[in-house]
C-alpha cells in the first residue's frame, strides 16, 4: 500500500491525478465535500458516493451496493451474512443477562466532552452488545458537561480516545469523578477507535469487542 501513489487524504482529493489514471469506477466517502467530486464526474468517470452510515442496515446497503457496483454482487451477499451471523452470535451468548449495564461512551475528552445518543451508529453496536447508554435519552453527539456524566452515574465507562497519553488514567483521576460507580468499581476501558468508530465490514466485531468489554464473564 505504501508504494501505491496516494490522490487523496482525508480532507482533499487531487481530481487531476485521479482523471489521468482513469479507474473504471471511482467509490468516495463524502460528508459534504461532493464539489471535489465534480471534476471526475465532468470527466465521465463513474462515481459512487457512500453517505455516513448511520445503523447496521446502511451499512449492509452500502457494502452491498459496492459489491453489485464491482460485478461481485454474490461476495457481498456472503459478507452481510457473515456479519450479522457473528453478531447474532454475540447476541445468543448474551441471552442469559438479565439487567444491561448502563455505559458512559466518550468519544472527546475535557475540555469539549462529546458522548453519543440515539440514532447513531455507535448506538446500534452498545445495542447490539445489550448495553445501555446513560445517554441514550438525547439524540445524535451531543457535547456533555462533567456534572451530568457524574449525575447520570453510569456502571461502566468506556473511551474510544487513543490520543492522549493514559486516556483511561485520565479519566479515573478527574475531579468529582471517583463517585462514578464506574471508577469506584474499576470499570473504565478503552476501546478501539478504529473498530468501533467505522461503519463497515467490522461491525461484527465491534459489537463482540464491546459485549465481551461489558460481560466478560460470559466469554470466558
């Protein structure tokens, strides 16, 4: 991969270089940069444009929908199943817990705290997981301040943040915070951004690595 030339990053895409390697079809993930796009379509080259999947079952639609655009309509079939077989798994072995634990999802640390609420993909996966979200009341990311996380007082707290240094130390030692039931009970775990942040093919695994963070009792 690292010998491949790129022609884009995460922000920018370098339409001329991508024109002048002219590629059968170009498939592009847009939060709303669609004029960047525009060159190659000029060009008549065809585009298609996976929007940000918000449940599992857009992201079954867009992998489907890659599959059915690069000819391999039946490989995406088979990768669909495979995901909902594995979380179907994760869900019968979670069939026995009876009350869900209730979890505290950071996503940004102080000062700017983001947390996630209803109709958002991480939802579907704590749901998935038969998790609880304390915030599960409010809707979309939500900015949240320290004295409502501490109110709400949640059994397990979880962090996908990977860049500061010790995220789950920082957690523990903030202040006012050691009356969490999760810090008192020593329940504060980092999760994997890249697994749990990115609706695609690894959704499966993102639900399997949460219940297995939350109930580790029932994997083992």
């Amino acid at each position: 991969v690292q010998e491949i030339e790129k022609v884009s990053d995460s922000m920018t895409v370098n339409a001329e270089k991508v024109i002048e390697l002219n590629p059968d079809v170009v498939i592009a993930y847009t939060v709303g940069a669609e004029e960047q796009l525009q060159p190659i379509i000029d060009s008549g080259i065809p585009v298609f444009v996976i929007q940000s999947a918000l449940t599992f079952e857009d992201v079954y639609g867009d992998i489907q929908q890659i599959a059915d655009v690069m000819g391999v309509g039946e490989k995406g079939e088979e990768l669909v199943q495979s995901i909902q077989d594995q979380i179907a798994s994760v869900g019968e072995k979670l069939a026995g817990v009876e009350e869900e634990k209730q979890l505290y999802l950071e996503i940004s640390p102080a000062p700017d705290i983001y947390t996630t609420g209803s109709n958002t993909f991480q939802q579907e996966i704590l749901k998935a997981a038969h998790v609880g979200n304390v915030f599960g009341d409010q809707e979309g990311w939500i900015k949240v301040s320290e004295e409502d996380i501490i109110s709400r007082n949640p059994e397990v707290i979880a962090t996908t943040v990977n860049y500061v240094d010790n995220p789950i130390e920082e957690v523990k030692g903030r202040t006012g915070w050691d009356q969490i039931a999760a810090i008192s009970g020593d329940a504060v775990y980092q999760l994997d951004s890249d697994i749990t942040s990115r609706p695609g093919p690894r959704i499966g695994e993102a639900v399997q690595l949460v219940a297995e963070t939350v109930y580790p009792e029932v994997f083992q």
